[in-house]
C-alpha cells in the first residue's frame, strides 16, 4: 500500500488541505533494522476544519538513515516519492574512490569556492564540501598534498577544479562492491518528502527523507 500513501500524498487536493506528521517512531538506526514510523494523516475542508483523520503505518526495512521527520509541519515537503537513484545513494551504489591531491593553491579562498560550486551543481548541496575537504590550512598547506576518499561521480568535478587551479589529482585506488563493506547496500532506495514544484529532488532544500532497502506502508 506504501503506492497508495504515495499517490494521495501527491494529489492536488491533499497539498492544499492535508497535512501529516510523526507520532511514533520504533527500532533503531544500523545494521539492517527494521524501523517503523508512524503518522497521522489530516485532511481538512476548504473553511479549515478536518475533515478525515487516517493513521499510516510505514515500515523502512534494513534503515540507513532519517532526516527531518521530528519536524512540527513538513509544508511545502509532503509529496512522498521513491527513487534508486540520488546523490544520497551514491556512498551505497557507487565505487568509492581513494584518491590523492598533489599541490596547494595559491588561492586557496577560490580553490574552495570553486569546489562548493562543483559540488553544488553536480551533488544538489546533498553531500556537504566539508564531508572531503577540512583542515585546509593546518593540514593540507603544510604537507602540500592530502588524501580523501569520494564517490566515484564526485571525481569529474573535482578533476576539473584541480586542474584549474594546477593541481594534481590522481585516483589511487578503487573499491568496489563488497570490498566497500556495510556501504555496500545495491537495494538501498530513498523516499523523499518532497515537492518539485517547489525544488528538484536532486537540491537539497532540507526536505525530509528515510533511506532503506524496502518501503512498506498500511492504513491502520
């Protein structure tokens, strides 16, 4: 039924008078845990006043990660979608790279606001500059050189930043499938509370979000 949920959550009428929200959560986090979520489903007229009341039961199996379903009111973020496909899934469905960075630049003020705006266009703001590159002056200046480990789509616009700013970047290793260990996760999906019309999937605006392997959802 987790289709049903999603198809009403996406109707014109449920955005302009539904409303849900979090009353209990059970399981924990890691693992492969189940996790059940639970909300309650509002619909109100057009004067205001609720109109229906369901209670929905969502179970998230092998949870990954949750952000920002505590949240009082999810407005405009309530139009449920499932996708294999993002930059949150990246660390779990792509090769992760272990790569090295050959030279400080001599601006390093523009040097790091090139990469946010690399990351930025190629990552949504959905996987923050600061996961890669930090200690930039203590550690980085100093040696000259440092190491990070990436996500395989991440590499092009590192490169291309790099070379900008005569850099060498070189990939020195590649993990792979298991050898990537507990982020190797192939059936890992995320459902997004979100609304394109308001923002992309693929930006990050804060829109609430559950990864896991398997969705399932019923109307209690």
């Amino acid at each position: 039924m987790i289709e049903q949920l999603i198809e009403k959550t996406n109707t014109t009428e449920f955005y302009q008078n539904g409303h849900f929200h979090l009353t209990e959560l059970k399981g924990l986090i890691g693992h492969f845990k189940t996790m059940e979520f639970n909300f309650i489903v509002e619909e109100r007229d057009d004067y205001g006043k609720i109109s229906g009341v369901d209670y929905w039961r969502l179970i998230a199996h092998n949870t990954i990660k949750f952000r920002g379903l505590f949240s009082e009111q999810y407005l405009p973020y309530i139009k449920l979608r499932i996708l294999d496909e993002h930059p949150l899934l990246w660390t779990f469905h792509k090769n992760e790279l272990e790569c090295e960075l050959q030279g400080f630049p001599s601006n390093s003020s523009e040097f790091i606001g090139d990469l946010y705006f690399a990351y930025e266009q190629k990552a949504g703001n959905w996987i923050e500059l600061n996961r890669h590159f930090f200690n930039i002056k203590e550690y980085y200046k100093k040696n000259g050189k440092m190491n990070l480990g990436i996500s395989e789509p991440l590499a092009e616009p590192i490169r291309e930043v790099c070379e900008k700013h005569g850099i060498e970047f070189n990939v020195e290793n590649v993990i792979k499938d298991y050898d990537k260990g507990y982020a190797y996760r192939p059936n890992a999906k995320l459902l997004i509370f979100g609304n394109e019309d308001v923002s992309p999937h693929d930006f990050n605006l804060r829109q609430p979000y559950i990864i896991a392997d398997e969705f399932i959802a019923n109307k209690k």
